[in-house]
C-alpha cells in the first residue's frame, strides 16, 4: 500500500532551489528516471482477463507521478522513533515529494536492490460488509549508481544526480465477497453521476476512469463482476 508521510515544506529540484534534507531525514538524493512503460489489468469474477500492455503514458495516476518526478528524490531518513515511515517493522527510505511533502515507502538495500511487496487487510468497501477490498504495492528493481550528473536550474543553481532508478511499480485492488451490488451502483455514477455522494463519485472515477474509460481493459457492462484491477509502470 501506499504509505505516506507529512513533512515540513521545502521546495526545491524541479521547482527552484537544489535538494536540502528535511527535518528527521539525514539525506535526499536525485535520480534520473521517467516512465517508459505503462500496463493495465482486469479480472473477472468469472476468471476472464484482460491486459492492456501498451496503455498511454499519459494515463498514468497523477498521485503516482507527482513522488515519481524527474529528477526522482529518495529520501534517506534518520533511525529514530521519530520517523514514522514503516514497511512491516522495517524503518524505510522514500520516494519524495516536494510539491506536498509526501513519500511512498520503499525500502533500498546497500547494493541498491528494491524488492517491496507490502499488502493491506481485506476491510469493508461501501455499504455492504459482505464486500471487501485490500489493496498491494510490488517495487521491484534497482538504483544504479554507475553514471552520475548534474542538473542546472534556471536559476544557476547546479544539483548532483546520483545515478538511475529502474523499477517496475505495480498497485493490484483485489475485491472479496459480494462486491456486485456496491460496484454496479458505481458503474451507474460514472456512466451518469445522477444522484451519487461525493464519496460515490470519487470511487466510481477510480475505479473505471483509467481501466474502462483511458485503457479499456474494462467494458462496464462488466464492472458489476470486478474481481481484480491492478496496474504496473516501468520506470527507466
């Protein structure tokens, strides 16, 4: 799952200023990387599947790459109580983000190998308990550190790159139970939006706005029999 963490703000990398370590972080770093890739994926309740494997790029989550800049910031944060970003009970680094001070959990080994999976329980989705939903984060790759560089901002100021990040990001939304009525009254607001909570709404659009709608890897004559939505980026 996505973990984040809320930091003080600081700006700086792409916006105006070169990268300076936040408060209870020892270090940030840049690394090159952009998003070559982009895969979408259904499945059915009747095992029917679907996968798109050249999805556009620009269909990629904005919340996704607003951590995945270009230059990447991977923050290094300091072993303390104080630092509350955890995978399992492993204190973890993080890709950065500087517009909102937010992270997602990684966790690098000292060769630069990333190998996460991390999964949250299966907990209620929408009105009816015998519906649940858990959603998984997979981060599989590496940070190679055999080409550094530099970057120079438009205001002179020059910031160093530490090498490449290569990593295949995958977020699978797995549905349990009787999840038919709740996801055909989604499909009904996405198609309509008449008589929908904001709370319907928002599910509805991310639900079936990338995978019906941006991928079409989902008709929505068939969003009622939802079991599996799940998508991966390579980042190169």
């Amino acid at each position: 799952m996505i973990l984040t963490l809320t930091l003080s703000a600081c700006r700086f990398g792409n916006y105006s200023e070169s990268p300076k370590a936040p408060e209870k972080f020892s270090s940030i770093e840049m690394f090159r990387t952009q998003a070559r890739g982009f895969q979408t994926y259904v499945q059915l309740s009747d095992g029917t599947e679907n996968l798109n494997e050249s999805t556009p790029l620009s269909a990629i989550p904005d919340t996704l790459l607003d951590n995945f800049t270009d230059p990447l910031y991977i923050a290094q944060p300091i072993s303390t109580p104080g630092v509350k970003l955890f995978i399992g009970s492993r204190q973890t680094d993080c890709f950065y983000n500087p517009e909102d001070s937010s992270c997602i959990g990684t966790i690098v080994e000292a060769d630069g190998t990333i190998a996460v999976e991390t999964s949250s329980p299966f907990s209620q989705f929408g009105s009816n308990p015998s519906c649940k939903m858990n959603l998984q984060m997979r981060q599989n790759g590496t940070l190679d550190r055999s080409r550094p560089g530099s970057i120079t901002y438009s205001d002179g100021t020059v910031g160093k790159i530490s090498g490449d990040l290569l990593l295949d990001f995958t977020m699978i939304r797995t549905f349990q139970g009787d999840c038919s009525g709740i996801l055909r009254v989604l499909a009904e607001c996405y198609t309509n939006g008449v008589g929908c909570s904001n709370d319907e709404l928002y599910w509805a659009n991310q639900l079936f706005g990338l995978y019906a709608r941006q991928s079409g890897v989902l008709r929505m004559e068939d969003a009622s029999r939802i079991k599996v939505l799940a998508y991966m980026v390579r980042f190169e």
